[in-house]
C-alpha cells in the first residue's frame, strides 16, 4: 500500500486547506468539523452521483417490487399450508433469485467505482493530526437521540475525550448520513440504500 508520507504529500495540498477554511480562536477544532462537514459532503455526492448514473433507477424500482411481491407470496403460501401453492413458490424461487442476484450486482457497480478513492480520503483523515484529535461536545439530548452510547461500543473514545461528545469518525458518519438523504432527494433516485 502507498506509504503515508507519499499519500499526505498528495492529498495535504489539496485538503489541509479545507481543515483551516476557518479560524474560531474560542473553538480550535471548528475549522475541522468544517472541513469534514465538506469531505462528507463530497463524498456523499460522489457516491450518490455515481449511483444516480450506473444504476438504472427504473430497473431497481421494478426490481424491488417484484421481490416485495414475491414475499408477500411466500408468506400467504406459508400461512395457507397448501402444498401446492407452496411447490408453485418453490419453482418461482429460481426467478426471484437471478432478481435478487441482479439487484445485488447492480448495487455494487457504484461501490466498486467509488471504492478506492473513499479508502484513500479516511487513510489520510484518519493521519491527519488536525482531524484525528477532533471531537465535538454535543448537547445530551443529541448524544441519546442519535444513539452515540450504541455506537461507542462498537468504536470507543480516545483518552481525555469528553463523555458527551464525539470524534471526527462519528461527525462524518453523522454529516455523511444526513448529506446522502439530501443528495439522494436532489437527485431523485428512487428505491432504499445510501
């Protein structure tokens, strides 16, 4: 993998202008917390622009509701007990498969394109020492409703880390999600998924 150094001599011109964007001498992280508000922001719609043009959105839509059908189907056979509508499902099951299998591979045509680039943007926020020392306080009705306690089981804080606040990795999970539902909207795309 590339080393860090080559990657930062890459990337710092272009994005460490992003993380010092603007100065709050009251809060030393805030031109950080922008600066990942805008490579969220970016990423989020790359990876919505790139699913927006490789993925047939009517295709997808026809996709999921026939899958939704089928399982109706499967369910009311199931409840029925009525052998025969349940071998009918068996030998539909083939056809909801090659679906499904369709489904699954078109999802994945944004993701391999857009793949590398995103790996190379966290390996080098995650270096970069005005990003990675980064943490915002939120007010505790935001830290429960956002299910912040959940999420630190899963990624614990660092040392000397307010208890009601969180880091860059969650700031961006948080921007990230939020951007998506609006590019998503702007973009029309239709169907579920991020």
């Amino acid at each position: 993998m590339v080393s860090f150094s080559i990657l930062n001599s890459i990337l710092n011109p272009i994005l460490n202008p992003l993380l010092t964007l603007v100065y709050d001498p009251n809060n030393p992280f805030f031109g950080a917390l922008i600066g990942v508000f805008i490579i969220a922001t970016t990423v989020a719609f790359v990876i919505t622009l790139a699913n927006k043009l490789l993925v047939d959105q009517d295709r997808l839509a026809f996709l999921q509701k026939e899958m939704k059908g089928f399982q109706q189907d499967m369910m009311k056979a199931q409840k029925s007990g009525d052998p025969k509508a349940m071998a009918d499902m068996q030998k539909k099951q083939t056809e909801f498969m090659s679906l499904q299998k369709e489904m699954m591979l078109n999802s994945f045509k944004p993701m391999i394109v857009t793949f590398v680039p995103i790996i190379i943007v966290f390996y080098w926020m995650a270096g970069n020492p005005l990003i990675n020392h980064m943490y915002l306080n939120m007010p505790t009705f935001a830290y429960y409703v956002l299910l912040v306690p959940l999420f630190h089981t899963f990624y614990h804080q660092s040392a000397g880390v307010p208890v009601f606040a969180i880091e860059w990795l969650g700031w961006y999970i948080l921007c990230s999600f939020a951007m998506s539902l609006i590019w998503r909207k702007l973009m029309g795309l239709k169907g579920q998924g991020m």
